[in-house]
C-alpha cells in the first residue's frame, strides 16, 4: 500500500540516473532506509554518510513539501533495525535504469563518504548484491567507479589550488 504521495524528479536526476517518472514516497524510503542500514553496517551512520545522501536527494528532486518531508523522514529512519533483506523485497522501480546497480553505487558512495570505507560497510555492500542478484564483478567495478569518481574529485579540486 503506497500513501499516494510521490517525489518530483528535477532535470539532473533525469540527467544522473534517467529518472522520468515521480518516485513513490514509500519506495523512496525502502530504497534510502536501505542505502542508511548499508553505511551503518559499521554501527555508526557517520553524519557526512547521511549527509551525501541528502545532498545528492537535494540535487535529484524537485523542491516541494513531500522533498521537505522525506528528508526529515530520512533523518528520524530507524537504520539500526532495519532489515536490509526486508528493505530490498519492497523495491519496485520502473524506471530505465537497472535500479539494483544504481542502489549498490549510491551504498558504496555513502559509505565512502565520511572518507572510510570500513570492512563491515563492505561486507555490507557484498550481502546486497548478493539479495539484488549483482554479480561480484559489476560489484567490484562500482566500487571502483566510486574509488575513481573520488579520486578525480580531489585532482580536480588541487588543480584549482583549493584544499583536498
């Protein structure tokens, strides 16, 4: 049962991940309760974690009371008891995009985030791709997307002589 509330995606978030269509506020909470159960597989939800998270729903959809409400919803999520498995068998998008990849990509970017990728939040990661089915090889290249990504981050940020 969906609450009828939906998120409006913005011309990036079309751009980023293909996102076409509203995004049902309930499975935008399964998906962003399973990306914070992922990154506090450490036992901590480092606030830089959550904060990409954020940052990066800040930039994906449209301003509006249920964008304000599902990021206060996000900040009072439960994550420590929350089951990953549970979480995951809830997920329907219908989307063009293999939303499955692009759940493990933004796990492992948030787990990155407070500059630690710890060997929980790994392990972490591999137990949701095996739930979602994704091959350790596609797993193992997202991570190293995201290795790369942050590394020309920092390379651009010291081209343009700014602290790294």
């Amino acid at each position: 049962m969906t609450s009828g509330k939906s998120l409006q995606p913005t011309p990036y978030g079309n751009k980023r991940y293909n996102i076409t269509k509203p995004i049902d506020f309930e499975v935008a909470m399964n998906y962003g309760g399973t990306l914070m159960a992922i990154a506090g597989a450490d036992g901590e939800l480092a606030e830089a974690e959550l904060q990409w998270y954020i940052d990066e729903q800040e930039m994906l959809l449209v301003e509006s009371e249920e964008k304000k409400e599902y990021i206060e919803a996000l900040r009072q999520f439960d994550w420590k008891n929350a089951k990953v498995e549970e979480l995951l068998s809830s997920l329907k998008y219908d989307f063009p995009l293999n939303f499955r990849r692009t759940l493990l990509y933004q796990g492992i970017k948030m787990c990155r985030a407070d500059g630690n990728y710890h060997d929980k939040e790994k392990a972490s990661v591999a137990k949701a791709a095996e739930i979602l089915g994704i091959e350790r090889s596609v797993a193992v290249s997202l991570e190293s997307l995201a290795e790369l990504e942050d590394s020309a981050e920092r390379l651009r940020l010291a081209l343009f002589e700014t602290d790294v």
